[in-house]
C-alpha cells in the first residue's frame, strides 16, 4: 500500500503526541515528536550556559554551536516508546521538566534553530510511511502531506492534563503555574515571525475538549483509511 505523510499540529498538551504515536503503532508508520527536538537544543543551551537564571538567552551562541548538537530517537526495548538522545546521551526525561519547558518557547522562535530542525524534519519523511506531531508540521515541514490534522483544546483543559502528567512522574508542580506556562507559550508559539502556530488551511480540525481518547483515535484511523483508500 502507497504511504503517506501524516501532520498533526497544534497547542502545547493537546494530547497530540499520544496520539500521533498511538496512531503511528496502529498503522506501523514510524513517529517523530518535533517538540521533543526544540526542547533538546533547549536543554542543550540551559546546560552550556547560554540561558541565564533571568531567562536571557545567548542566541548567537546558541546558533554558533548548532553543528554540535546532533538528535536522534532510540527505541526504548521495554516499552517500545521512542527516547530522545542529545549528542548520544538518553534525555527523554530531562527534556519534559519544568525548566525545559518555561525556557522551549523562546529557542523555537531563533529562525536559524528553525531551520536545522525543519530540515532534520523533512529529512526523516523523505521515505513517507511518517506521523510526525509538532506546530509547524503541517504548514512548513511537509505542506504537501497527504493528511493534516490540527488538535485543539481549552488551556484549563490542557493544563490539567499537563499536571496530571508531571504528577505521575513525581514532579510537584501547581496548576496555576502550568496554567500561567500554558498560556505563555501559546501566546509566543501563535505570535512569532518565523512559522508561527496556526492550522493549515487543508487540516482537519479535532477538538478533543470533550471527546474521551478513543474516540480521537477512531476518529483519525477513520480519515487515515478514507485519505489511503481515496488513493488507490
Ligand atoms: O509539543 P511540545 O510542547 O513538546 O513543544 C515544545 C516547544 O517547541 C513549544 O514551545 C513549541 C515548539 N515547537 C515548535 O515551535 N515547532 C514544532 N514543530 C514543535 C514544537
């Protein structure tokens, strides 16, 4: 069967990442977390010293050690879950901390992070066969891809999701901060020059406020195999 590109774009927490690789497993296509790649770059900066404790960033510098920075995604045997490596070392963890996550937004909006990371993107979908979730998958990375989904949902419902995910893996974190970090991002990630969030005009709009998680994975093996169908 011919394969295809599968973009799915939208707000922090919308619960897209779960289920991009929900959908990619179901399908056997392979799974790319773009977001993941920006917040490795971030941690990447936070370790070297190129952000200081009041957030100011050193993004010449940033952008001068671009070529040392390499990300790859290595498949975790137990789960079967793919983990983000920074320069050979597993920081999948590290990646999804508060720290990573108040600091992302700012690194994704330097053009020239952009552009290595697109092109990194655009590299992985060269065979097809791909979902990849992220904000700019739809409009910028893959603009041809044969199905766009954009995920939305309230920040208060995002935010909850987010805290309960942070819960479960030990951090304490409070629902107002999360909340207030939500917000933020949405407003640098929808307001910046380069790529900013916004549904492309051929996506599918899923918004998942009320709908329970299997009816969203429905949902998308449905328009999959209408899309792949429609093709042949
Ligand atoms: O999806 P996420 O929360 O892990 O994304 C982390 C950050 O990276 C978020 O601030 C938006 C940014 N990002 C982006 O600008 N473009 C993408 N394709 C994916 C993520």
């Amino acid at each position: 069967m011919q394969k295809i590109i599968i973009a799915i774009d939208g707000f922090s927490s919308s619960g897209k990442s779960t289920m991009a690789r929900e959908l990619a497993r179901n399908i056997g296509y392979a799974y790319i977390d773009s977001g993941a790649m920006y917040r490795a770059v971030t941690l990447y900066a936070l370790r070297h010293g190129m952000i200081d404790a009041d957030g100011r960033m050193d993004a010449e510098r940033l952008v001068a050690s671009l070529p040392d920075i390499r990300i790859d995604f290595r498949v975790d045997d137990t789960t079967g879950k793919s983990r983000t490596c920074l320069n050979g070392e597993d920081v999948e963890d590290e990646i999804r901390g508060m720290e990573v996550s108040s600091h992302v937004s700012p690194v994704a909006a330097i053009p020239e992070v952009r552009h290595r990371l697109v092109s990194l993107q655009q590299e992985y979908g060269r065979d097809k066969g791909i979902v990849m979730d992220g904000r700019d998958i739809g409009t910028t990375v893959f603009p041809n891809a044969e199905m766009k989904i954009f995920v939305n949902a309230s920040p208060e419902v995002r935010a909850h999701r987010r805290l309960l995910e942070l819960q479960q893996k030990g951090s304490s974190a409070d629902y107002e901060e999360v909340l207030a970090n939500i917000r933020e991002r949405d407003h640098i990630d929808r307001t910046r020059k380069e790529s900013p969030l916004r549904q492309a005009d051929d996506a599918i709009l899923l918004d998942n406020d009320n709908m329970t998680h299997q009816e969203q994975m429905d949902f998308l093996l449905k328009t999959f195999r209408h899309i792949v169908d429609g093709k042949h």
